[in-house]
C-alpha cells in the first residue's frame, strides 16, 4: 500500500517509530545528526519521534540529577540521548540516559562511546515501549550492559535489569540503590511526581543519608576499638 505525500506530515505529527530494512553503517553516520533520534539494530534504522512534554520533564531532571551526583563523587561521566553507544558491528544504540564510570573514560570519543556504558537508562513513550521493552533490551543484554533502567511512564512502573535481560526488580514505589553508581540512590516516588521534585533537593537528601551512613560506619568502628 503507497502512502500519499501529502499524508505524511499527519502520520508524523504524533509519537511514532519509524523502521527502514536494509540499511548499513554508511547510512546510519550518514543520517544521524543531533536532531534526529536514529538506532541501527542488524540491518534497520529505527527513527523516533521527539518526546512528549513528561517525558522531557523526567530526562531534564534525571539528567540533572545523575550529572550532579557523579560530578560531585567523581565518579564517571552522564550523556544524554544524543551520545552514540557502539555496541557489535551494526549496532548503534542513543539510549535516554548513560553512565560511564572514571575507569571507562577512554571509550568515550566526542560523540559516541565504544562498548556498553556501566548504567544505561531507557524512558518508555507509548510509541517506543514495545521495541525497548523487546528487541532493544535483548541487544543490550547480548551487549553487556550491567546495569538497565526501564522507566515505563504509559504504566508508572520502574524496572530494573542488572545486568540487561535479567530483571532484578519491578517497582511502582520505594527505593532503589544502584551498582553501577555506589552511593546512588533513587525514590521511584519521584518518577511519577507532577511537577517532578526539585532535583537540589534530591541530591541534597541522597548526599545527606550517603553521610549519615557512613558516619554510624564509623562509630562503630570506634566502638568496637574501644
């Protein structure tokens, strides 16, 4: 069936996914841009639409969030959605969010990193929900990546792989601490919140319970020399 012309630009005015069969390395490097939301899984380029405003909303603030904490620990680096993670040959995933620890900096080139990030974080929009959730997270996992946050906002869920293809945990409320970024710690309260908490104020309650703890550590370590 042909699609008129004239059609498109209501097709495309929505959320969509968009698949092209036959495609090469060559075509993905040369399509890609800053502006354009494009993977390449075995031969397809998948195109994506741009995010809805809550979607956004909890990028920014993840964003925000995850960059402050490792900046303020040293523990690694946080890229968005427009940074490359080369996986196999043929494989070229932008997932929403990634972390790489310090140790894993060398993989990291101006606009693409080789090899799977230590955390990767996935945002599910109706349009995409059923590719991150399918194909998406096998590549990840047959990719190595250790830690995988799916963060499914049409259901309000939060899952957790770790590593990819092995669920850890589904939570709708409650606190997660991640592996691949000691010391963090996320409220899934917060993913659901509208408008979304300030995320000063979250850090500042991570950092917070971060030296609490670590102060008791100590206290008792002292206690035990006494």
């Amino acid at each position: 069936m042909m699609i008129r012309e004239s059609a498109l630009p209501e097709l495309l005015a929505g959320e969509y996914l968009i698949k092209r069969y036959g495609a090469t390395i060559a075509d993905y490097e040369r399509l890609a841009d800053e502006d354009t939301r494009l993977e390449l899984l075995d031969g397809v380029l998948i195109l994506q639409s741009a995010a809805d405003m809550h979607h956004e909303d909890l990028f920014g603030f993840l964003l925000v969030l995850l960059r402050m904490y490792a900046q303020r620990r040293r523990r690694g680096m946080v890229r968005g959605s427009r940074t490359a993670m080369i996986l196999q040959r043929g494989r070229r995933f932008e997932p929403d969010l990634l972390f790489l620890k310090q140790a894993n900096a060398g993989r990291c080139g101006k606009v693409s990193i080789r090899g799977p990030a230590d955390l990767v974080i996935e945002i599910l929009s109706p349009a995409t929900r059923d590719y991150d959730l399918g194909d998406k997270r096998k590549a990840y996992a047959k990719g190595g990546i250790p830690e995988l946050w799916l963060i499914d906002l049409p259901s309000s869920v939060f899952l957790v792989d770790r590593p990819a293809g092995t669920q850890l945990a589904s939570m709708e409320a409650g606190r997660y601490e991640s592996r691949a970024l000691p010391g963090f710690w996320l409220d899934v309260d917060w993913l659901w919140q509208r408008p979304l908490p300030d995320p000063d104020e979250c850090l500042a309650k991570i950092l917070g319970s971060r030296s609490t703890t670590t102060q008791r550590r100590r206290n008792g370590r002292n206690g035990r020399t006494q």
